[in-house]
C-alpha cells in the first residue's frame, strides 16, 4: 500500500504543477478543472494515510477556513441566495482545494524546488507573449494578447510581480555564475514589463515587493550597498526609458489629472458600492459577482443604479476590501484583512527563524502578499483562489520537510 500511496502522491503532484501552469494559459478551462478536481479526489481518498494535515489546522489555515465560513454564511441571507449557492463553485471551492492540495503536497523541498523552477519558465513564457503582443501590435501598454494567453495590463502586472518573486528564489539558490546571469536577465525583462504595462497598481506592488526583500536582507546583515545602488540606477534607467518610449505611460502617471485624482476611476465605483455597503453592513448583499450589477442593493441610495449602469467598464469594486464589505458584510472584510495580516507575520517570522529556500520562499511569499494583496488590491481585484496559491506555498514552505527532519 505504501508504494501505491507513493505513486498516487506523485500523479497529484504533477497534476498540480500542470493546474498552476494551465492557470497562466487563457485556453484550457476544462483540463484545468479536470486537473483540479481528480487530483482533489485521489488527495481525499488516500486521506487517512496523510501525516501533515495539522497544516491545514494552523493559525493562518484557521483564519482561511473562517473566511470561507463568512462566504457560506452570506448565502442564505443573500438577496439571490440560488445564485449565490451556484457562485461557491467559481472561487470558493476551487480555493479550498487549491489551498489543501498545495499546502500538504508541496512540503518538502524538492517539491518546492520544482515549484520556483516551474515559475521561472512561466515568466519566460509570460514575458515573451507580452513582449510579442506589445511589437507585433504596437500596442500603446504591454499586455499579452494572443490566442494562448490574453490579459488586461494589471493582471499581467500582478502575474509578473508573483512569479518574478519565485524566480529571484531561484536564483539565489543557484551556485552557478552563467545560469545566475540568465535568471537575472529573465528578472530584468520582468521589471521592464512591468513599468511598460503603466499598471500603476503593479508599479507600485512591485516597489513594495522590493522594500521587503530589503528589509529582509538588511534584517539579515545581507544587504550590499553596492548591490542596491545598481539594482536601483537599472530600475531608474527602465524607468527613464519607457516614458520616454511610452507617450500613454508619461500621460497615465503624470498628465492625466482627472484620472489620477480618480485613481483611474475607481472612485466612481467606490461612492455608490460604499452606499449600498452601509445599508446592509453585517451580512452584506450576498455573494455573487452579479450581485453587484444589480440595482436592488442601490435603490435607497443617491445613485438609484449599479455603476454598471453608468459605464460597461465599471462591472467589479476594483478592490477585494470593500467588495467583501459589500458581498459578506462587515465581518467578512474583517476576517480577509486579519488572514492577510496574520500570515505576512507568519511568514515574515519563519523566514527569519529559518535560512536557505525554506526563508527565500517565505519572504517571496511575505512580499507578494504586501505588494499585491494589500498594496495592489487597493485599486485591482484579487480573487481567493490566486490568494489560496500564494498562502499555500508559504505554509508548505513554513512546513517544509526535510528528507531527516520535520521542522
């Protein structure tokens, strides 16, 4: 039995890795549902032979299940609760077993090795639609746009930023000078990308990303100041460049004032949604997407309609905060934003009271976590089953097994 369960963890392993790599295709929703749930099966029946579950029971896995409680709870009380019944398997259950099977299957370190590793082929590949969209279509922002993959610039901006972070782990773990150069190279191409993108949001996740991995070398007496100041003149010097390559990035950041004080028209969205938000504050609207496009929760408000309404364009919140206050009420944005916070510090914690991958990984995850889903988020959509992979990672990480130890 022991080497069936062998063979059985390694066919949910790969089917993992491929589900991660079929989330960064456009294309492929039925193999990515098919990889999902059969590996989720073959994890539930070999259940009981499983000896790392407890990582599903930690503070931070306590906190995940909370929130997933408040979006159960927020059903029943919804004003459409057969659609919010359906909504579950969109995000919330697709999250669930995100977080299981990659939390458990993904605790060691030759699992995690091959999970930077794949991440670093993926950004070569998400780098190289982008930069072929941006020529070939002389598009005026990067983006990727073709038949394999399409996004709009900020999701391009986030992906970037979340596997550029597992690419630098790899490269610091790598002892060798040309492949060293190569990853740095591929990082350099990333950053570029980023700024062409003229994603503010992802600009400044990207900054913040920096800040921890400094403070994190600096905590750990790492931090060359050679090494900063370089690092720095390159990131100034694609800066420099692609303003002045990019006539929509110059106007985007600096020019456009209506769009800059609206932080690209948000603001228009966040009136009418903090509106309805405070007309029903404890259980929220219902959980849902669509429930947001419709005029019920804004009839007793000065804005009588959805922001739908007022422009196609401002269909979502643009902010997981306050769509949460909007959907679950009060104490699901509380839950979300303790989760977020308790598992930056845990995180945070083990990457300083551990070395090598296990606290390379630990701080790639911290700083994706600041960059993207606190910083970013304030102006861009993060859904649970993205922010179940990045918490995953780090609590297999935190929970790495060695090959003679747990630790």
């Amino acid at each position: 039995m022991e080497k069936k369960y062998e063979v059985i963890n390694s066919i949910i392993e790969i089917e993992v890795y491929l589900y991660i790599i079929f989330t960064f295709l456009t294309k492929g929703e039925g193999i990515r549902n098919i990889l999902l749930f059969s590996s989720f099966f073959l994890w539930l029946a070999t259940i009981k032979y499983r000896r790392n579950l407890w990582i599903l029971k930690e503070p931070v896995s306590l906190l995940f299940w909370g929130n997933i409680a408040s979006i159960l709870i927020a059903v029943p009380f919804s004003i459409d609760p057969l659609y919010s019944l359906s909504s579950l398997r969109i995000d919330p259950l697709r999250a669930i077993i995100i977080f299981c099977l990659v939390s458990t299957m993904l605790s060691d370190e030759k699992s995690l090795k091959r999970f930077v590793t794949l991440a670093s082929f993926l950004l070569v590949f998400t780098i190289s639609v982008g930069y072929y969209s941006y020529w070939a279509y002389d598009l005026p922002l990067m983006r990727p746009l073709t038949a394999i993959r399409h996004a709009w610039h900020s999701r391009f901006a986030i992906d970037l930023n979340t596997l550029m972070s597992f690419t630098f782990v790899l490269y610091l773990l790598n002892k060798d000078r040309k492949p060293g150069v190569l990853l740095l190279m591929l990082i350099a191409a990333g950053i570029s990308g980023v700024i062409l993108s003229t994603s503010r949001g992802g600009l400044a996740g990207f900054v913040f990303i920096v800040f921890v991995w400094m403070i994190y070398f600096q905590w750990n007496k790492r931090l060359n100041p050679k090494i900063v100041a370089a690092g720095s003149a390159f990131i100034i010097l694609i800066f420099t460049s692609a303003l002045f390559l990019s006539p929509v990035m110059k106007n985007r950041l600096f020019f456009d004032k209506a769009n800059i004080l609206s932080i690209g028209e948000r603001t228009p969205i966040w009136g009418p949604l903090l509106s309805a938000a405070f007309q029903k504050p404890f259980l929220g609207w219902g959980y849902g997407s669509n429930i947001f496009s419709m005029d019920l929760p804004f009839e007793n408000t000065p804005y009588k309609i959805a922001p739908i309404n007022y422009k196609p364009a401002f269909r979502n919140p643009h902010n997981p905060f306050l769509r949460i206050f909007f959907h679950q009420g009060i104490a699901g944005v509380i839950l979300y934003a303790v989760l977020l916070i308790a598992a930056i510090r845990a995180f945070w914690r083990g990457s300083l009271d551990s070395q090598g991958m296990k606290s390379y990984i630990l701080i790639a995850c911290t700083g994706i976590l600041v960059g993207t889903y606190i910083v970013n988020a304030m102006v861009e959509n993060s859904q649970l089953r993205d922010l179940s992979l990045i918490l995953g990672i780090g609590l297999a990480a935190k929970n790495i097994k060695n090959e003679n130890s747990h630790t």
